[in-house]
C-alpha cells in the first residue's frame, strides 16, 4: 500500500487570482478575442481618425475591441470575487490523498471524495 500525501495550504485571494490567471491564460479563445479586439480597436480608432465617416461603426467597434481585449481580466475579476464567497477561502485546508479517496479538512468542517467517483 502506498503512503497517503498530504498536503496544506492557505486558500487567500492572491491564491485564487493565480490560479484563475493561468487557467485563462490557457485558453486559445481568449487569446483569439483578445487579438481580434485589437484589431477593432484599431479599425475603430481610424474611423474616428477620419479614414470612414461613419462615427456609429467606429463606436461599435471600439466597444468591441475593449470588450475583446479587457475579457480576460474582467473574467479573472469574477471568478475570484465568486472563489472569495467560499465558505474555505481565507482558512487553510489539509488535502489527503490516499489510495482509496482525497479528503479536504478545514478545522472542523471538509469533505471527502472517493477516487472511484472520477472518470478515466
């Protein structure tokens, strides 16, 4: 039998915000709509610099472009204002992995997942 692992760490924002940065960091679309807002930054910034007269479209696609490029952060922003709602965030958890299940503990309370519950 092998030995368990475990592990203990702080749950706090700075913890959550890395977390959720190098998870959308990772996705491709993000990156896609990022690029793309640019663009339309750009194209946007040159209808209001003169070279189409049509200052609608040029607003529209400002919008877009600052939507495009600001997702990323504002996704980040709301996924750790949502992470800081748990009731664990701010305490330090104890995680046990074992052979048969992985137990999370924060004082008193905590939760316990069997490793035959997972797919794969």
């Amino acid at each position: 039998m092998s030995k368990p692992i475990l592990a203990t760490f702080e749950l706090s924002e700075d913890l959550w915000r890395e977390f959720f940065e190098a998870h959308y960091r990772r996705d491709r679309n993000l990156k896609w709509r990022a690029l793309w807002g640019g663009c339309c930054i750009v194209i946007g910034s040159m209808g209001f610099g003169g070279f189409y007269h049509n200052p609608y479209i040029a607003g529209l696609l400002l919008a877009t472009g600052f939507f495009g490029v600001l997702s990323r952060p504002l996704l980040v922003l709301r996924s750790v204002r949502k992470a800081l709602r748990h009731p664990f965030c701010g305490q330090e958890l104890t995680v046990r992995i074992d052979g048969d299940e992985i137990a999370v503990r924060s004082g008193d309370a905590g939760y316990v997942q069997h490793l035959s519950d997972f797919a794969g």
